[in-house]
C-alpha cells in the first residue's frame, strides 16, 4: 500500500519513510538469521532438516543482498550528510 501511495505522489503523512526501511532492514535480518540456522541443521547432517541446499544457499544470497542494499540506502539516505547525490541530466 505505502509504494503505491508513493508512485501516486499521495505520501502518507502518518508513515515517516525511515520505518518503511527500519521494517525492511528488520525483515532481512530475520531472513539472514533463518538462512544461517537453516544452513548449520543442513550442514550437521541433521536427518530432520528436509530442504534442499541449494535453497538455503540462494535463499542466503538473496536475504544478504537484499540486506546490503537496504542498509546501503539507509546509510545513505539518513545517515550522511545532505542524502543521496541525485545524477543531474544533461
């Protein structure tokens, strides 16, 4: 709902921006945290883990990508001085 408000140009004055990423930042962390638990079962050898490993593997590239990216935008979005440098159009 919030991206569509946004692609709308109808942001929602309710929602500061910087929860949306908080939230996604949040929701990679737990993902990460998941791979690697997924990651050490399947690695022991562990009879019950039943997923596959190439699953957990680009399930773990996916989460930490996705983790790089949106900690990179926080970073620089809200934590360095005057936000992103926007490409000026010639």
């Amino acid at each position: 709902g919030y991206y569509c408000l946004m692609a709308l140009r109808m942001k929602p004055k309710w929602l500061p921006p910087v929860i949306i990423t908080i939230a996604q930042i949040s929701q990679m962390v737990v993902g990460v945290a998941v791979q690697v638990s997924a990651s050490m079962k399947y690695l022991s050898g562990d009879a019950s883990c039943r997923v596959d490993g190439s699953n957990i593997l680009w399930g773990g590239i996916m989460y930490a990508s996705y983790l790089f990216l949106f900690v990179k935008f926080a970073v620089e979005r809200y934590l360095v001085k005057g936000g992103p440098q926007k490409a000026k159009v010639p």
